[in-house]
C-alpha cells in the first residue's frame, strides 16, 4: 500500500512529519552522511542569538534511566554565523529550514528575524520561550502570557513566514501560554520542551550538572507530552501543532498525531541513533501501510475517546 506522507503546519508543507529537533541536529550540516536533511520534513537549527553565545560550564549533561538531563545554555554561533556559513550549503540541498530563535531581551529576538529575512532558504521561525537552562530569556517569557503574547507580536511584526512559538512544559497554565501566543500572531505552536530536572551525584553529595538544575528529555516525558499536545488540541483544535518529547518509533511519532500534532520533532533518540529520524519516517509509513492509513493526515486529531 503507498501511503502519502505530506502534511502541513498551517502554511508551511512537509514532505513528511518528521523534522529533528532544535539542539540535536545542529546547523544542519553535522549529520549530512548519515541524516540527510533534505530527506527529513525539515529540522529545526540550534537556538540563534544575535551574537555567539558560549552557554554553560560543563558538566551540562548527564544521562537518565529513559532520557537525559541537559544544561547546555542555548550555546549556539550566532545568526551571522548562521546566514554566512550554513544556509548557503542548506539551500543547495534545498532543505526545509525552521530557525529556532532566541534571546534575553525582546529586541534580540526581532534582530535575529531581522537578520535571517535577508536570506533566502528560511522555511519559518520557532522562538525559544521555554528553555529552563537560562538565567534571562527563556521560560521568563514562555511562562507569562502577557509577555509571551507582546513578544510573539513583536516577531510576527518582523516576519511574513511562519512563526511558531515553543511552549514550556513548567509553565503554569499551558493553554493559557498557547493562546496567549496564537493571540500574538503564531501560526503554530511547538511542544514540548524539556521539563526541569535535577541529578544528584549520591558519592560526592553534590548536583551532577554544573548548573544542577537541567532539562530532562527522552522517552520518560512521552506520556506528560502527549498528554500536553491532547490538551492544547482539545482547547484550540484550529491551532497546528508540532509535537515533541520522546519519539523514537514511527509508532510514537503516529501517537502524536493521533493527539492532534500535525507533525513531529525527533530529539533526544538522535544522540543514540544519528539516523533515527530517517528510520522514524520509514517506520511510520509501515504503520500506516499496515492500518490501511492511506494518507498520514488522516491520522492528525484522530484520537477516540468516550
């Protein structure tokens, strides 16, 4: 059975639902034998800032008993960086490129816009409002409708792509942040991000991480993200979704479509298995072909319930 893997987040078509995501695949450059990008839907860049940014001390990683724990600090080369060195060899591939945006003051995410709408080979735009390894920036604007929306207005003001907004899982009220966002102007809403966590080093009485406290990823936050991505559908179910958090099979991938995602992120299985987005995709058309699913839309909201 052929099935048709095209989907779209609002505006923006993918050739299928898989894209890796921010953090695990770089610039789109580091996995090129292995990961192809232009064979993903797309892939969302590491979080830019207007200027490099050298992140946070090490230890910034620890591995957990399903996922990991990270403190990386948004470490990134800058969007200069970016525009100069990666997007030319991106747009010869013709890969479909989502900037990850972020900064510490409102401005410093128009700037980054700013400076990627001289580019051609720019497919949209996720702002980075729910990273918990930042002490400016972050989930201090992710956790605050009010500033989330004005900030978001801020972007869309500066940009005609699409713009997707990354929610915070730790934020309070998390339909309350999405529509706060959609009433700032996203096209879609990215979630999840990682959930803050803590690992303790028993022997040396002391956090693992430099920063102690992380983001934990990986398949211990599947069920809390599935949950999240059901809950956003359920409440604004005209809003697209792109879902994340602990994707490793096309089986996963199919559940958060299920839940009202319209396509999804592979991020952590990616530092086990460089591939696996690849091998994601291939699974998920097996999983469609093998329920009679004839176009992988079908799948988008199709939860039952009662």
């Amino acid at each position: 059975m052929s099935v048709r893997l095209a989907t779209r987040v609002g505006s923006l078509a993918l050739a299928n639902p898989v894209l890796a995501a921010s953090g695990t695949y770089g610039y789109g450059l580091d996995l090129l034998d292995l990961c192809p990008p232009e064979r993903l839907g797309g892939f969302v860049s590491k979080g830019l800032s207007p200027r490099p940014r050298a992140g946070n001390p090490t230890p910034r990683t620890v591995e957990t008993a399903a996922g990991m724990i990270n403190s990386i600090g948004l470490q990134n080369v800058g969007v200069e960086a970016f525009c100069r060195d990666a997007l030319p060899l991106l747009r010869e591939r013709a890969a479909v490129v989502v900037v990850n945006v972020f900064g510490e003051r409102p401005e410093e995410y128009a700037e980054v816009i700013a400076r990627c709408e001289a580019e051609t080979g720019v497919a949209g735009y996720e702002l980075n409002v729910s990273c918990p390894n930042v002490t400016a920036g972050g989930m201090e604007f992710g956790h605050d409708p009010v500033q989330l929306e004005r900030l978001t207005a801020l972007c869309r003001a500066a940009t005609r792509r699409p713009l997707w907004v990354k929610l915070s899982p730790n934020a309070p009220h998390l339909v309350d942040t999405g529509r706060a966002a959609v009433a700032g102007g996203a096209d879609a809403l990215t979630l999840i991000n990682t959930l803050r966590a803590i690992a303790i080093d028993a022997a040396a009485r002391r956090p693992v991480l430099a920063t102690a406290y992380g983001g934990l990823s990986g398949p211990a936050i599947k069920p809390i993200a599935l949950r999240m991505v059901w809950d956003v559908h359920k409440a604004l179910p005209q809003v697209p979704l792109v879902g994340i958090g602990g994707i490793e099979t096309g089986r996963d991938a199919a559940e958060f479509l299920l839940a009202g995602a319209s396509a999804v992120q592979v991020g952590t299985a990616i530092f086990r298995d460089a591939a696996a987005p690849l091998r994601i995709i291939g699974e998920l058309d097996a999983f469609c072909a093998a329920h009679g699913v004839a176009e992988v839309a079908e799948l988008i909201g199709g939860l039952s319930w009662r």
